[in-house]
C-alpha cells in the first residue's frame, strides 16, 4: 500500500509538472515581449538600424542572385555580405571606423601580399615556402605588437588585425592558386563595394552620429548632478521641517540615484570620442570639433559625482534631533547646494544648446560667498568637545564635502567656457550684450540732454535714440 501511495505521488507530481509547462512558457513570451518594447522604446533608433542591417545584406545579396554579377565576381561575393556583417555599426562613426580600417588594411596586405609572392618565385620551388613563411612571420609579428601602442589600439586597431589575415591568405593562398591577381582583385572589390554600400546607408538613411550621443551624454551627466544638489540639501536637513524648501522631498527621492550613472560613463564616453573623430561634418559639428575636450570634461565631471557618492551616503545617517549646530549652517548647506546646482544646470543648458554658459559664473560666486560664511563657522566650531563633535559629525562632513564640490564645479565650468572656445558655440541672448553696450543702453534711454541757445527763450533739447523732443523752462 504505501509502495501505491508513492508511485500515485510520484505520478501526480509528474502530471503537475507536465500542466505547468503552457503556464511557464506563456510568462516567458510575455516577459520576453516586454523586454523587446522596451529595448524598442528606451531607443527607437535600434529598430532602424536594425532595418538598415537588413537592407545592406539584401542589396549585397545580389551578387548571388543575379548571374551577370555572379559571373562577375563569382564566390567572391561572398566578402560583400561578410563585410556587411563586420563592419555595419550602431553609430556613423563606428561604421566609417570599420570600413576604413578594412578598405586600407586590405588594400595594402593586397598588394604586400601579391609582392610577397612575386619575390618567393624567383627563390625556386624549394626556397618559395621557406621566403614566404619568413614574411608571414616578421609582419605578423611587427604589426602584432604594433597593436599595444596606444594610439593604434585606439583608432586602428581593426585595420591592423584584418592586415594580418589578409596578407597570411593572400600569401598562403598565393602558393596552391596560379591565378591569384585575379582572386585578390575579386575580394578586395566585394569588399569595398560592402563596406561602400554600409557607409551609404549608415550615413542618409536615419544616421546615428556618435558625436551627437557624446555631445548629449556629457549634457545629461552635467544635468544629473545638478538635479542631485538641488534636492540634497533640503532631503538632508528635512529633519528641521523647514516649510519652504524649494524642492519637495518626494519629487527628489526619485532622481538622487541618477548620479550613479555618471560614475560608470567612462567607457561609454571614450568609445564614442572616439567614433566621432571619424565622422565627418554634421548639424551643428563642423571639422575639427574638439571631441578631447569631452574627455576632459567627463573626468572633472565623474570626480564631481565622487563628491556626490560620498554626500549620498548621508542622508540615511541624518540626526533625527536638530542640533544647534545644524541649524546653524542649515541655510548655508541648502543655498550652496541650490546654488552649485543651478550652476551646473546652466552648465549642462550650455553644452545641450552650444551656447556660452551666461548665468554660471554668478551661481558659482553665490556658492562662494555661503562657503566663505560656512567655513567661518566651521573654524569656531573647530573647539567643541568630543560628545558635541561626534553629535554633528555627519552635519560637519556634509558641510566640507559641499565646499569641495563648489572647487570641482569651478573646474568643470573653466573647462566648459573652453569647450565653448574651441567649438565656437554661440552667444547666448542674455549675454550678448556686454557692460558697455548695456551702459550705452540705460543712457540712451534716460536721454541725452544738450542745452540749445535761443534768443528768446532757454530750451532743452532731450535726444532719445536718435529723435529730439523740445522741453521749453522759463527763464
């Protein structure tokens, strides 16, 4: 009976599992449909790029679908679509990157590669192999370790890699195949008629411009800091239940953890640096955009948001009892936090719009002169006793971590204005008008008063932009 009782288990554990099967499978169509709209709405672009993969394999395709050109090219048309496969990126700069590398470095492996085995056939039949071994040798090795500078890691490195395998199968396929001109003539024409039709649609069919990404990643990063300092102040001393905070705490909640992006951007920010020094004019980046200056600024910003990881670490050690202390730099806190923010919003408006940054400056020394009043504060707390120290602890630390952060949003801004040099960004409408000219302003509005002489009466002449009204006095 209980051997019955078993076996029944054992059955119906089976059947259950077996039920479960079409419940299991339908949540994951239904999990894997919301990662695929999701994937399509965090970025549309991905669809069309997509689209545009498929259109280039479709156009290369022909080669095999057509007989004149198959008769052509014939299985060397194979190279187009594999070209298509490699070198057809996201971003512009990323495609043109791969399709030059490959174009050149197959170009020259080429013709190194026909040279090479030229020369081995004037060794003999026995010294051919022997030659030709001694050249795979020294350029692979040469242009191997050519790959570990810098530079050509950076920006060639691709091209070095396909130089090395086209010149090993041009040379060793050179010795078994009599008509190799003509082979090497075959692929390296697939081959640029790939990459060629992969530039084309990459560039006028919804072009994704890898120096745009940058441009609007650095803009963002900026923003998100800026979004942070605006709320921490008022979230860390909530505690005071200050009514007229400027940022309600529950509308801050949600973006104190946007920071922690910039953190990891560095990646992100070099790859697509360095796309776009391959792309070429666009919009609004002319040649010679100063991509580098990016790079720099990205630094000054993620050093910022190191300040701003250490400050977040707070706010869930705030004191729950004011103390006396606190209220007394309260104020100071929140307006240089405010203010840092409302400078590094016009900074990241400045970089989104090319515009020079107008209202920053002004931010900044409002930031200061709080500082300069904290630290006055700071020095005579400097002399508490040891109960009273470890009480304000977290309030002194949020304090000096804040002037810190008033230096690096310094710094970010002296490399945003040269940013704005180098790539010529445009004056902005509010500071267009310089203090002379604003001078020139107020005076032409308030008028001009000249005395005219007049043989029966005094009168005064009042010029206002260029017209004259008569103000008659008695004498």
């Amino acid at each position: 009976m209980e051997m019955d009782s078993s076996n029944q288990d054992k059955s119906s554990g089976s059947f259950s599992c077996i039920t479960a099967i079409p419940g299991k499978f339908k949540a994951k169509v239904v999990e894997f449909t919301e990662k695929t709209k999701k994937i399509g709405q965090d970025d549309p672009r991905r669809i069309a790029h997509s689209a545009k993969v498929g259109l280039a394999l479709t156009l290369v395709s022909f080669f095999y679908y057509f007989r004149p050109l198959y008769d052509g090219f014939g299985q060397a048309g194979m190279w187009a679509i594999l070209t298509v496969v490699v070198v057809f990126e996201y971003t512009v700069g990323a495609t043109l990157s791969k399709c030059l590398n490959r174009g050149f470095a197959t170009l020259l492996a080429g013709a190194l590669g026909i040279g090479a085995e030229y020369l081995a056939t004037l060794c003999g039949e026995k010294g051919e192999p022997v030659l030709l071994g001694i050249l795979v040798f020294l350029l692979a090795t040469t242009s191997t370790f050519m790959r570990f500078f810098p530079s050509v890691k950076r920006r060639y490195d691709y091209g070095v890699l396909i130089f090395i395998l086209t010149f090993s199968l041009v040379a060793v396929s050179g010795y078994r195949v009599n008509q190799i001109i003509q082979l090497a003539h075959q692929r390296l024409s697939t081959i640029l008629i790939g990459a060629a039709t992969c530039i084309v649609i990459s560039i006028f069919i919804c072009p994704v411009w890898a120096g745009q990404d940058l441009h609007n990643l650095a803009s963002a990063n900026i923003e998100k800091l800026a979004t942070f300092l605006q709320g921490f102040g008022d979230e860390f001393f909530s505690f005071l239940g200050d009514e007229c905070s400027v940022v309600a705490s529950k509308d801050v909640k949600s973006f104190l953890q946007g920071y922690k992006t910039v953190l990891n951007a560095k990646a992100t920010e070099e790859s697509l640096a360095n796309f776009a020094w391959w792309e070429p004019c666009h919009g609004r980046f002319k040649f010679h955009h100063p991509w580098k200056q990016y790079l720099k600024i990205g630094v000054l910003v993620r050093e910022c948001a190191c300040y701003i990881e250490a400050l977040s670490g707070y706010i869930n050690s705030k004191p729950q009892v004011p103390s006396e202390f606190s209220i007394k730099i309260h104020q100071l806190c929140v307006k240089i936090s405010l203010e840092s923010g409302k400078a590094l919003k016009d900074l990241a408006a400045a970089i989104k719009n090319m515009v020079h940054p107008c209202a920053t400056d002004t931010h900044i020394k409002n930031s200061i002169a709080a500082a300069n009043e904290l630290k006055s504060i700071l020095e005579s707390s400097s002399s508490l006793a040891k109960p009273d120290l470890q009480e304000i602890m977290p309030a002194l630390v949020v304090a000096s971590i804040l002037i810190d952060i008033i230096k690096c949003i310094e710094k970010i801004s002296e490399s945003i204005h040269e940013l704005s040099g180098k790539a010529h960004f445009k004056n902005n409408a509010n500071s267009t008008i310089t203090p002379e000219k604003q001078q020139q302003k107020q005076l032409l509005h308030r008028g001009i008063v000249k005395p005219i002489n007049d043989a029966n009466c005094d009168r005064v002449a009042i010029e206002i932009h260029g017209t004259c009204e008569d103000n008659s006095s008695k004498k």
